[in-house]
C-alpha cells in the first residue's frame, strides 16, 4: 500500500484551532517535521485541510 510522506513547512501560529488540531493529530508539532502516514481517504482529506502549511510526496 503506497504511503505520504507528509512534511510540516509553516507555522500554526495565527491558523485557527481546527487547523491546529489537525497538524497535531497528523503528528506535527513544529516546523521540518516528518510523518509518513498510509494513503487513506481520511488522512488525504486531513492534509487538504491544512495544504497550505505542508508539502506531501507519496513513497512507495
């Protein structure tokens, strides 16, 4: 199954609470963390939230 490598680029400061939950339950917590999670529907809909603060790649 393919994964994302999701990378945290932005600061949460002035993003509003909902955004900032979603960083912290993908497993962001500060500016150039890494997460890979598995590509779900439910993670993709949770990284289009918050596109604007993260860049996503797939790995195999």
């Amino acid at each position: 199954m393919a994964q994302l490598k999701v990378k945290q680029d932005k600061s949460t400061i002035g993003c509003k609470p909902k955004q900032r939950e979603t960083m912290r339950s993908l497993g962001l917590k500060r500016i150039g963390d890494v997460v890979v999670k598995e590509d779900r529907p439910e993670i993709r809909g949770m990284v289009q939230a918050v596109r604007h603060l993260v860049t996503v790649e797939e790995v195999e």
